[in-house]
C-alpha cells in the first residue's frame, strides 16, 4: 500500500475512534455534567471539533518543514 494510502488509513482510523473521547477541562465537565446527557455529547464533540483545526495546521507545518528539509538534503547530495 502507498504512502498516501496509510496515511488515509491512518486519518479514518483516528476521526472514527476520536468520537467516544472525553475532551473535558474540569470546569466544562461541571457545566456539563449540569446540562444533561445530549448537551454534554454535543459539547464534547464541539471542543474535539475546535481541537482539530490547530492540530491540522502544525502538521501541515511539519509535513512542509520536512518537504523543504529533504529537498535540501537532496540538493546537497
């Protein structure tokens, strides 16, 4: 399998087992413990939501870092 193909495999793994996650601080899991079962579900599946986005954007600075890294090493070689 590719690259891409494990990488693929790697994301749909991650965003399938990320759902049952309790992504509380203490102070949401008393404001949501307060709200119900429902609310406290769409809570935690908000902060997992809002979580994404900064994790997406260092990877895509990582994965760019290390792109421009191996086409130094390549160049140098």
């Amino acid at each position: 399998m590719s690259k891409k193909g494990w990488l693929l495999m790697l994301c749909i793994s991650l965003t399938a087992f990320s759902a049952p996650l309790f992504a509380q601080c203490s102070i949401c899991t008393k404001t949501a413990s307060q709200l119900g079962e429902g609310p406290a579900s769409a809570l935690n599946s908000a902060i997992i939501y809002l979580a994404a986005a900064p994790f997406m954007v260092m990877g895509y600075i990582g994965w760019r870092w290390w792109k421009n890294e191996k086409a130094i090493e390549k160049a140098a070689s």
